[in-house]
C-alpha cells in the first residue's frame, strides 16, 4: 500500500491522494468521489506515511497498524468509527495489543478505523498492497558492489586525466590598498 501519497487535510473530511504540487499549493484527489480540488501551501496536511501510533517500547508506524487490522478483518470492512470507546479500546487492543493506552486517544482510534475503512471502501486494502519489495541479500549486495567497483576503477584507468590549464592570477585590488586618511587639517 503506498501511504506516500496519501493524504489527511485538516478541516476536511476523508483522504486525499497526492496529484501534483503547485507553486500556490497542491492538486488533490478524493480517495471516495475521485473529484479533485486544489488547497494551498497554508493547508495543515498530514502524510500517511509519516504517522505512526505509540506503544509501550516505540511507535509503530500506521502501515503496519493497518496491516495488522487487514489480517484481522481479513482484508474486510473492520468496525464502525463511531461505536462506543470501549469497543474501539478492545478493536485497538486486539490489533496493537501494547498501544500506550494514555498517549493514545479515543478520538486517535476512531480516526484510524475511519481511514482503514476510507481505503477499503476505495480498493486500497488488499493482501498484494502489504507486500513490500525484497531487498537482495547480503551476498548479492557485495557482489553488485565489487562490480561498480571495478567498473570505476577501470573507467580510471581508461580515461587518463586531462591537465587544467592554470588560471592567471588576479592583481591585487585598489580597494585592498587603501589608506585611512586623516580628515583633520593642520593649522599652523
């Protein structure tokens, strides 16, 4: 799932994808309606991809809470926003079992069932979305690094150096000669 451009506007229900940027603000589409509108730069906007939820050790990062929920709910629609503190306690307790129940608000679990269910609802939600991109291994990652290696080294080699042509020097400037001159005149 790509949270990078995924957005949340301040004052404006729902979540936006990330269009294209402008020198006055952003163009922005509805993830819901598809309709775009365009904010400005003095827009409160928060990334996705930058929130994460606080723990007891760390804070984990709102992809990973999402993944979690999506396991649970099996990839479905998961409760309604707007159901009582307790249930939305007990959904975020089974799916972040050690979340920081002082640092995290009931208002904080609501918003996050709300946009898990924005993106389900708009086709985000779905096992291929999770999977992120294998890193090679650590041999591969020596092994294409010995080659760029010895791809510069032989371009060195290769190409021998071209010598500069010495810039002149430039004189000293008048300015850097001046005297302090006295503005007092002798009387005699």
């Amino acid at each position: 799932m790509q949270l990078e451009k995924i957005i949340s506007i301040s004052g404006k229900p729902g979540l936006f994808t990330l269009v294209t940027q402008l020198r006055s603000g952003f163009i922005v589409e509805d993830i819901s309606t598809g309709k775009k509108a365009s904010i400005s730069n003095t827009s409160q906007v928060s990334l996705l991809d930058n929130i994460a939820i606080y723990t007891f050790d760390q804070e984990v990062p709102l992809f990973e809470v999402m993944k979690n929920i999506a396991e649970k709910f099996d990839y479905k629609e998961a409760i309604n926003h707007k159901s009582s503190d307790n249930e939305l306690k007990t959904f975020m307790s089974s799916v972040l079992p050690n979340y920081d129940v002082d640092r995290v608000y009931g208002s904080d679990i609501k918003k996050l069932v709300q946009w898990y269910n924005l993106l389900q609802k708009a086709g985000y939600i779905k096992p291929e979305a999770f999977v992120k991109a294998e890193e090679p291994a650590v041999e591969d990652a020596e092994i294409v690094e010995e080659k760029s290696v010895e791809k510069k080294s032989a371009a060195k080699k290769a190409a021998p150096k071209a010598e500069k042509p010495a810039a002149p020097k430039a004189k000293a400037s008048s300015s850097a000669k001046t005297t302090v001159k006295s503005t007092q005149r002798k009387q005699g």
